[in-house]
C-alpha cells in the first residue's frame, strides 16, 4: 500500500477530529467547567484539528458577546487538563486521549474582510466594467 502524499488531513483525522469536536461542545454546554469566564460565555466551537498521531486536539474556539477573547482562551487552556480527563468517557474508543490547545478562531473575521472587500465601491465598479 502506498502512502498519500497530499498535505491535506486524512480520513481518520476529520473523523476523529468532528467527534472530539461534539463531545467538546457538550461538555461545555453542559456547564462542568467551573470557572467564572467560561460559565458567562457563549462559546462555540468552529473546529477542532487532530494532529497526525491523534495525540494532540487544537480546538479552534469563537466566545460570542465575550468582552475579551484572550481572557476565555486563557481560562480554556488553564483547564485543559481537566476538560482530558472529563472527556474520556466521550471517547473511549480511542488509545489515546488527546491533549488539548484552544485557539481563537478568526475565520469569521477573515469572511467579514473579504466580503467588505467585494462591496467596497472600488470592486463594484470593476465588476460593472466585466459586465459591460
């Protein structure tokens, strides 16, 4: 059998990656956090990437109505170890449980660039040329 050599995740990485990805918002929605920033967030939960050897999950976190991201990816990655251990039974099919890295995700940020971009005057009036 040959290896892939494409730089994309594989199968096994999306899939693992979306279960630990439920079972994450679960835990979170089930409030067994206790921590004050967690608990007065809204946070949700983007994606979640595996590395290749399925050791290490980084979850890419957006808290919505938060006065300052920083502080709730602080306070996530301080109860990292706890939300590992909390997980286990949520992923018991797996060898390893994964260490866990909470990232802010700007995705969201990114799309609301690009789309001021394609409304500002200066691209509508390229665009009305092509059409002419």
């Amino acid at each position: 059998m040959s290896k892939s050599t494409s730089s994309g995740p594989s199968q096994r990485m999306l899939r693992v990656g979306e279960q630990v990805r439920h079972a994450l918002s679960e835990l979170l929605q089930r409030g067994e956090v206790r921590d004050d920033v967690i608990e007065s967030t809204v946070i949700s939960i983007s994606e979640v990437r595996m590395s290749p050897d399925l050791k290490i999950a980084t979850a890419f976190v957006a808290p919505l109505g938060a006065a300052d991201d920083a502080a709730v990816i602080e306070a996530l990655n301080r109860h990292a170890r706890f939300i590992r251990g909390r997980m286990s039974p949520a992923l018991r099919q797996m060898k390893y449980m994964p260490e866990f890295r909470f990232r802010l995700d700007t995705s969201y940020d990114n799309f609301a660039r690009i789309d001021r971009l394609l409304k500002s005057p200066e691209v509508a009036r390229d665009l009305d040329k092509e059409e002419e």
